[in-house]
C-alpha cells in the first residue's frame, strides 16, 4: 500500500510543485482526474482521495485494497483478451490470404492441364525419382459448393500403404515410373498423427479442406458425450467419427452416432483394471484365434482404444462422397458382370 506522496519531479523549496514547471501529469489512480503527485507504489493519487486514505480506517484501507486488486485482475484480463482478438484477427487475415493464393494457384493448374500421362505413356526403362511419395484419404461431392467438395481425412506414407482392391492401380504406377530418392523427406511424425495433421492444415491456412476436428483426453466422464454434441453441434440423428491419432488402416476408426455416442465412450474409454484385466483375459485368451468379431465390431475396436498409448483421441464432423453406384456384377459375385445394382457407395 502506497505509504508516502510526493511529486513525480519533486517539490521546490516554496512548496510548488516542479512539475507544473515542466513534469508530466499522471491521472489518479482511483478516480482518474489529471494530477502531480504519486505515491511510493508508483501510481498518481490526487488530493481528494489521497486526503481519503490517510483518513480511512485499517479495515476500510483493506476494503479499498482488495478492489484494486480486483481492478488490477481484470484491466490485465482484457489486456490479454486483447492480445488474443488481435492474434486472432492477424492469424485469420494471413489464413484468408493463403486461402485465396491457394484457389489462384489451384484454377492456373487447371488451366494447364492439357492431357493425361499415365505410366504406360512412360518409357519403362526411365524412373523419375521423387523425395516423398505420400498419399490422402480424400471424400469429394462435385454437388457442394467449391469451397466444400473436397476434404482431406488423412494422410499418409506410400511407402507403407497397402493399395489393396481398387487402389493397387496406384502402387503399380508408381512402381512403373517413379523410384525413391537417395535423400528422401521423412514426415512420418506428421503423416502417422491424426492431430498433428489437423493443426498443420490449419496453421497453414488449409482448414476448410479438412473437416472440423476436436481432440478430447482418453479417459471416460459421464458429460463427455453431451459436450462433444455440443461442442460439434450435433443433434440425436447426426454421426461423429471417433479416431486414435497414430493408428492406420482403420484401427480406432468409429463411425458413432450421437445417440448410443455416451454408451460407445464409456465401453472404449473404460479397459477393465485390477482383477477385471485377469479375469477378462481368462475368458477371451482360450477364444483369441476363433473368435468372430465381426459380429461385434466394436469389441475389436476396443482393444486398440485400451492399449493406445496416446493420451487423447480426436473427433471429427463425419464427411461423404458422391454415392457411386456398384458395378454389375457376373454369376461368380466379381464386378463386370451384366447384371447391374441399385446400390451405392460412399466413393473416394
């Protein structure tokens, strides 16, 4: 507490101020009228409520102490409100402009593009060697706005893609016309963490091609699912997409909707402790290699979310493609055949 007064610059020996001579007012600290003094504690006081302190009693001194520092709590709070709008506001102007070179460079590309060079095109006998093969997991719907059609799931390493079914064209292309470099880029940290990826996009100013995204700690609470509807704006028809940050080819991947999303979390966030883990693994041990999981999907999703290592799991808004009708189908049950589906599918 301000314990002595006296003038920024000093007092002449006649007792007038010096710094009305040429010293710089402050305004009062409590009241804020233009005054020359202040106190020990640094701040300007004027003469009506320095006259108060000096006559106010111990208790009222404490009073007016504890509203200072409540004044004080909350003028550094909105500064740093402050700081945050503004950080915000710059880092959505610099998202805005990178967005928008995005969308000039991206129209110029296809403008250039003039043809299609597919491998067989290549000479075989030429490799174009490349520093990162890497690929996404995309979802594309021509029918949404330009700024919505494409959102990229995830990404990943080539490398270490399997490129099954419809997908080992790709493998076979890049094998007939590219080859590693001796240098090659390693992302494998960005790539393999599903969160990591996310906040990239997003510093990068690359978050509307991603689908909105929140990460919560790995361990059950009763309000968990509520505040993920919430938080997600969700209603009881809608569909959230459960996923571990580093594990691939769809371990932890759960397609939940909101309404059964609280039993859900509480069967993958909560592995049996103490006794429970022994007593669980007698019953399923004898059964390990027999037992038919696709019955119960989410038994096998489970044991990823029980024995993750990560202490979060993330959350995403669930994306679609264009539905893409099956193709015909022969006597044999393979695509090709003359006779055609109704059914449709979430192409990629």
């Amino acid at each position: 507490p301000p314990r002595l007064r006296a003038p920024h610059f000093g007092r002449r020996a006649d007792g007038v101020e010096a710094s009305i001579a040429g010293g710089m007012p402050g305004r009062c600290s409590d009241c804020g009228v233009i005054c020359l003094e202040r106190a020990d504690d640094g701040k300007y006081y004027c003469d009506r409520c320095w006259q108060q302190w000096l006559t106010s009693t111990d208790q009222e001194k404490a009073a007016w102490e504890s509203r200072r520092r409540q004044q004080r709590d909350l003028e550094a709070k909105a500064q740093l409100e402050a700081q945050a709008r503004e950080k915000e506001n710059l880092r959505q102007r610099e998202n805005e402009t990178k967005e928008k070179a995005y969308w000039v460079a991206r129209e110029l590309a296809e403008a250039s593009i003039k043809e299609v060079v597919t491998s067989e095109a290549v000479d075989s006998d030429v490799r174009i060697p490349v520093v990162f093969w890497g690929i996404c997991d995309v979802k594309y719907d021509p029918r949404l706005e330009r700024r919505d059609r494409i959102k990229v799931l995830e990404l990943g390493d080539g490398r270490a893609s399997r490129f099954s079914h419809h997908g080992a064209v790709i493998k076979q292309r890049f094998d007939g016309t590219y080859c590693m470099d001796q240098q090659p880029l390693r992302r494998g940290v960005l790539v393999d963490n599903k969160k990591l990826t996310h906040d990239a996009f997003l510093d990068h100013g690359f978050g509307f091609l991603r689908p909105r995204q929140r990460s919560y700690p790995r361990r059950y609470s009763p309000d968990l699912a509520a505040r993920i509807a919430k938080e997600f704006e969700a209603s009881a028809d809608d569909v959230v997409v459960l996923k571990l940050v580093n594990r691939a080819r769809g371990a932890g991947v759960v397609v939940c909707p909101i309404r059964v999303l609280d039993a859900t979390l509480k069967r993958l966030l909560q592995p049996p402790v103490g006794r429970a883990v022994q007593q669980w693994l007698e019953e399923h041990a004898p059964m390990a290699l027999k037992e038919d999981r696709s019955r119960d999907v989410l038994a096998e999703q489970a044991l990823h979310y029980w024995s993750n290592e990560s202490p979060v799991f993330v959350v995403e808004e669930s994306r679609h493609s264009l539905p893409v009708p099956l193709p015909p189908k022969e006597d044999n049950g393979h695509a090709g055949g003359e006779n055609g589906s109704r059914e449709v599918f979430d192409g990629t």
